[in-house]
C-alpha cells in the first residue's frame, strides 16, 4: 500500500467511526464495526446474542465485506435465518497489520454500497 493509499485509508476509517460514534456514544474498534456488520446482514433486530452467537456474527460480517473481492459466495440462509458463506477463492497470506488494513478497506466499502 503507498503513503497516499494508506492516508487514505485512515481518513475513510476515522469518518466511519466518528460517524458511528454519533450513533452508539462510543467509537467502535474493527471487532466492534464487524459486529455491526453482522447484526445488519442477519437482519433479526438487536437482542442479547451468546458468545457463540457473537463469534457467528463475526464471521457473518467477514465473509459479508470479503465477498466483495470474490473470496466468499452467499450460499444461503439455514432455518434459523442465519446466512451461510462459502469460501470461493483463497485468501493471500497477510500479516497481522496488513489483514487488518484489507479488513478495514472491505468494511469501509461495505458501508459505501449497503448503507450509503
């Protein structure tokens, strides 16, 4: 990523969560913006969600914002209304800062497309 991108990239994030702020009182982390993500794409409403529940919601947002570059494909919903994803292309071997930054890219254009 080149300066300017990575500028970039943290201004867009920076209006993002300031923007979120706005909505929750609080600036929200990656973890917390993902989960937003996943509560949006299940589509049940806020309600108290089990830890394990929180970590499917997680993955929901994951392959939500990475189906973006192709890597995950909606396979469906289960009966529960829960979406199921399928890995359709293998994800780059990134460091930790770098999975971080493609994370953040995907999130930032997932609000771009689905909420804007």
């Amino acid at each position: 990523m080149i300066d300017e991108e990575k500028e970039s990239l943290k201004a867009d994030w920076e209006t993002l969560t300031d923007s979120l702020s706005g909505h929750f009182g609080k600036k929200p982390d990656l973890n917390g913006v993902l989960f937003l993500i996943g509560v949006q794409e299940l589509g049940q409403g806020p309600r108290n969600f089990s830890k394990e529940e929180k970590q499917d919601l997680m993955h929901i947002a994951i392959c939500k914002v990475l189906s973006y570059s192709g890597f995950y494909e909606l396979k469906g919903l289960d009966k529960d209304g829960w979406p199921h994803w399928e890995g359709v292309k293998k994800l780059p071997f990134l460091d930790l800062l770098s999975q971080e930054k493609m994370l953040k890219a995907h999130v930032i254009e997932y609000f771009k497309q689905e909420i804007a």
